[in-house]
C-alpha cells in the first residue's frame, strides 16, 4: 500500500497525553484499518519525526509501545514491519522477501522438506534474475531430516512400522525442492547476478517435528508439524501412512529488538546457537 508518513493523520492539540502516546494511536489505527498491511514496511523514523515535528527519541518509543502490544515488529538496519494480525498465522513470505533487499542474504532451514521454502523463495530469486533486486550474497544452508534412517514420521500405519519405500518417497518429494532451491541460487551465480550465492544441505537421523526459518540471523519463524494419518500412493499401491502437514501451519515469528533482556531477541540467539550447533556436529554431507 506504501502510505506516506504525509497521509497519517494529524494529532490533537489538546490531547493531553504524551506526544509519543498519540503517534503510536495514530499508527495503531492505521495498522487495525489495514492502511499498512501485514509485512509492510512503516515509514521511517526520520519520515515520521518530520511529520510531526518531533525527535526520533519521540518516534522510537511510540514504536516501542507498538512493538509491545504485538503490532509490529524492528530490525535493525531495516525499520518497522507491520506483524500479521493476531487472529492469523504470521506470514513467512513477506519477510523473506523484505531480507532479500539487503547487501547479503541469508536463509537458515530446519524442517522436513524445504517445499514451503521453496515456494516462498522463488519471487525474490526471480526478481534478482530480471534485475530487480540486488543483493551481493545469498547463501542458503538447509537442514533435512536422513531418510536413509527408520523414522518414526514418515511411516507406515497398517502395519505399524518403519518402512524404506514410504521414507524414499518423503525422500523424493525433499529431493524436489531443495534441488530447485540450490539450481536457481547456483544459476544466478553462474550468470554473475549475484557476488557469492551458495546452497548447503546437510541431513541428520531424527523425526522431525517442527520447522525453523533464520532470515538474515535476525528473524526466526518457527512451527510445529501436526501428525496426520494419510494415504498415499507407494509403488502404486494405496499405503496408509502418519506423516507431518507442513502447509499452512502456524508459525511463531520472532525478530531482534535490540533491547536488553527481550524475548524475541532470546529465541532468536537460542535459534542461531541450536541451528550452528547441529550442522557442525551430527548433520553431515545430503545425500540425494
């Protein structure tokens, strides 16, 4: 929607309440009435100063109050990003896109298949191919679940049990996606559109049951993945199976404040030191 700092509204004269107070409100409302949607950048904290004639002290707390009722969420470096509503799931899509405008790119991936990353990636690598983002580097590592290995998801219902055929589909399906991820990323790289763009994957034997995105190791999205009971085809046989739905689950956003003590800046650090503390030690070389 791109609302100028020009078009939010005026405060009141009389109001008696801190100024800082009143821009927050103003902002509030425009964020409630979806004036900015979800993900969208705010204007800036200079944009908003000058709009109304205040110091950007005045402007960080009144940011700092929308950031507290969940309203939005700051990185540093980047400014003040609208949060999803409360009454739905945090969108993952915008926020990588968003990290794609910065000087260098990364994208950290725990889960089960990479297929939603694949999805919410391919705009932003399609607008580096047609010239219209510039990053200097993207890197990429993911981090898959060893399907070589028995799991306990995916596997079959009836009978209860490990089975290699089910586990070489799941296989075949994160073989999909995180292969188109690494071709695009090495194409763009080949025709010299981007300076350093790299995609790691490494597996490790575990079920997994949850996904976590680290953007730009200052944002972490993460979500738990519901085990259902399904049916699918293996070796053109019908197979009932207990498999995790990874589309569309709720994810948890987290982002770096910058405050002493935060939550979100706590998740985030403990994110980064898991993800690291994985890859180097029992994830090894994927694969295919």
């Amino acid at each position: 929607m791109n609302v100028d700092a020009r078009d939010l509204g005026d405060l009141e004269p009389d109001d008696a309440r801190p100024t800082s107070q009143q821009i927050a409100n103003v902002l509030r409302a425009a964020i409630l009435t979806r004036r900015f949607a979800p993900g969208e950048r705010l204007p800036t904290q200079t944009d908003l100063a000058e709009r109304y004639g205040v110091a950007r002290e005045t402007v960080k707390t009144a940011l700092r109050i929308l950031r507290d009722d969940r309203l939005i969420v700051t990185r540093q470096g980047s400014g003040a990003y609208v949060r999803a509503q409360t009454d739905r799931p945090v969108g993952l899509r915008p926020h990588i896109e968003a990290a794609f405008e910065q000087p260098q790119v990364t994208i950290d991936f725990a889960g089960f298949s990479s297929e939603t990353l694949h999805g919410a990636v391919q705009e932003p690598l399609d607008k580096i191919r047609a010239g219209r983002l510039t990053p200097e580097s993207v890197q990429f590592r993911i981090l898959l679940p060893d399907l070589g290995q028995p799991t306990v998801v995916p596997s079959r219902a009836e009978p209860a049990g490990d089975d290699p055929a089910v586990r070489e589909r799941a296989a075949r399906i994160a073989r999909r996606h995180t292969e188109a991820i690494a071709e695009t990323v090495g194409e763009l790289a080949t025709l010299g559109l981007v300076r350093h763009a790299t995609t790691e994957i490494r597996a490790y034997g575990t079920t997994v049951l949850s996904k976590l995105y680290i953007i730009n190791r200052e944002e972490v999205f993460f979500g738990f993945y519901p085990v259902v009971r399904n049916t699918v085809s293996v070796d053109k046989q019908a197979v009932p199976i207990f498999d995790v739905l990874g589309k569309d689950v709720p994810l948890f956003h987290y982002a770096i404040s910058g405050d002493d003590g935060d939550a979100g800046d706590q998740f985030v650090e403990q994110s980064r030191l898991w993800f690291d503390s994985v890859w180097d030690t029992i994830a090894h070389e994927y694969t295919p």
